[in-house]
C-alpha cells in the first residue's frame, strides 16, 4: 500500500503528498459537507416521520474512520 501515485502527483515529492490518515481525514471532511448540503425533493416526510426515519436534530457522522 501507498506504492502507487496520481498521475497529477508525479511532480511531488512524496513528503508533500498527504499521509493516509490525512487523506482518510480530508475525505471524511469532504462526505460531511456534501451529505450536509443535500436537499431531497419530492419525498414523503410524513411518512418517514411516523415511521422515525428523519432525525433533523442529529448530526450525521461517519462511522468507519
């Protein structure tokens, strides 16, 4: 693991490149800004709401990192 580069990353050095974690770190960031920006039309919130499928009063988090 951390053999391959990016073609875009062949001009770095490798010390200037992120670390796996900072990666894991970056992309995590990342997830939390789209999945906070989405918004979905056309569904059926009354629904969802009996059936305790929304919870606009939590935050999502990932899990896996």
């Amino acid at each position: 693991m951390g053999q391959s580069r990016l073609q875009g990353d062949e001009d770095k050095k490798r010390n200037e490149l992120f670390t796996q974690s900072e990666a894991e770190k970056e992309l995590k960031e990342a997830v939390k800004a789209v999945i906070g920006s989405l918004h979905i039309k056309n569904f059926d919130k009354e629904r969802m709401e009996r059936e305790g499928l929304i919870h606009e009063d939590k935050i999502y988090e990932l899990l896996r990192w």
